[in-house]
C-alpha cells in the first residue's frame, strides 16, 4: 500500500505548481503584441466674423525752441484730446499712453570759411502716442473727426480685432474635427477598413485673427470725414486626430 504524502510535501507541490502557472504567464506577458493598426488623419476649421473693435494709435507732436515749450504746447494738446474722448464715450480703461519722447531738432549752420557744417539744436520736438480702444465702431469716425479737431496731428496705425474671439475659435475647433472625421472615413472606404475608436486628439495649431493697419499718416485739423471698413476676419483651427482601423 503507498503512503500518503504528508502535509509539507502537499503544499511543496501546490507551491511549485503555483510557480509554474506564474512562470507560464509572465512570459506571455513579455511576449511582444502587435501595436494597433491606425489611421492619423488632420482636419482643419474656418470661421469668418466681423470685427467689433478697433485699436487706435493717434496722438500729438509739437515743437518748440526750447523742450519747456514744445512740452507745454503738446500738455495743452492732449488735455484737449483726453476731454475729447471721454465726451466720445471712451472710458478711462480703454486709452493707454504707448510713446512719449522729447528730443532736439537739429538745423545746418551755415559754414564759414572753409570749416565744414556742424548741426546745431534749433527747438525740440515732443511727441505723445496714446492707443485708444474703441469698442463701438459705429462711432470710429466721429471719434477720429473729434480728435483731429481737438489738437491730435498724427494717427499711426488702426489695428480691427475681434474683443471675445473664444467662441468663435471653438466653432472652428468642432469644424476642425468634423472635418477630420470627413477625411477619415474618406479614406478608410477607399482603403477597405473600417474605422474603430479615437485614440488622441491633439490641437495642432491655430490662427487668431491678424491685425489690420493703416499706413501712417499725418492727419489735418481740416479733415471732415474718416471713413472705415472694418472688413472681416477669419479664425482657423487645426486638430489631429489617431484613429483605430479594423
């Protein structure tokens, strides 16, 4: 009659035979798996909008003999054009000082004998930059109009922006993806597969609405009428997306 085995060489065996289970499926877990077969497709959006803002660079240059002079003339100036734009509906918040400059102007003397011309200081020049936002554009010519009146003599440039250009942007960005969706399918028909989950979706880039500008100019105090055309803007958005193919 054979003997029994005892209980350590039980649980001896039960133990190897754990080993070997685990053994057996940790190879199988080292064993290299067939990465997913994809499609990585790019899709692109496009939203066109009117601006409803405009960026104005205008401001006050004035001269002098003496730099107390050219400065008080252009203080006085500005003063005017402050009160102008706040009577306009322009809000504090809404005008910021982007340049301010003092410097000399320099004139020929004439020459004598045979020395050559040195520059000598004849006055100075003072020179005020203010941007203002101007958040009706109905207004724009007007504001400009009452500007030019008041003592501003230069504009330098009227950038038209879009204020909230978010939502906009996220309608591009859904267009973006539907439009990658298109692709996708377009391809995997042509291809014979059939499409399976999204894996990533990633931003691949984007376009804010690009800034228009005036050539720079000197405005006249007789000017009557400044008339805009903010035209319109286009916001775009580009998306990748990875996707599963069967």
């Amino acid at each position: 009659m054979p003997h029994a085995l005892s209980r350590p060489a039980i649980a001896l065996a039960a133990l190897a035979f754990a080993s070997a289970l685990a053994f057996s499926g940790a190879a199988r877990a080292t064993e290299p798996q067939e990465p997913p077969r994809t499609i990585v497709i790019t899709g692109e959006g496009e939203v066109t909008a009117a601006p409803d803002i405009a960026y104005v660079e205008t401001g006050v240059v004035t001269e002098g003999k003496t730099a107390a002079e050219a400065l008080a003339a252009n203080t006085a100036a500005m003063e005017q054009v402050f009160a102008g734009l706040g009577e306009a509906g322009i809000e504090k918040k809404d005008m910021q000082t982007s340049q301010f400059s003092v410097y000399p102007v320099y004139e020929q003397t004439k020459p004598e004998d045979d020395r050559p011309q040195t520059p000598k200081i004849g006055g100075y020049r003072v020179q005020n930059q203010l941007t203002v936002k101007v958040r009706d554009l109905t207004a724009l010519g007007g504001i400009l109009d009452k500007v030019v009146t008041l003592g501003s003599n230069q504009l330098s440039g009227i950038r038209f922006s879009i204020d909230e250009p978010e939502t906009l942007m996220d309608e591009a960005r859904q267009d973006a993806v539907k439009d990658a969706l298109r692709k996708a399918k377009l391809y995997a028909g042509a291809a014979g597969v059939s499409l399976g989950e999204i894996m990533s979706i990633s931003e691949s880039g984007y376009s804010a609405p690009q800034p228009y500008y005036a050539k720079d100019m000197m405005m006249r105090a007789e000017a009557s009428s400044v008339p805009m055309a903010p035209g319109e803007q286009t916001l775009s958005a580009n998306v990748t997306l990875v996707i599963k193919i069967d």
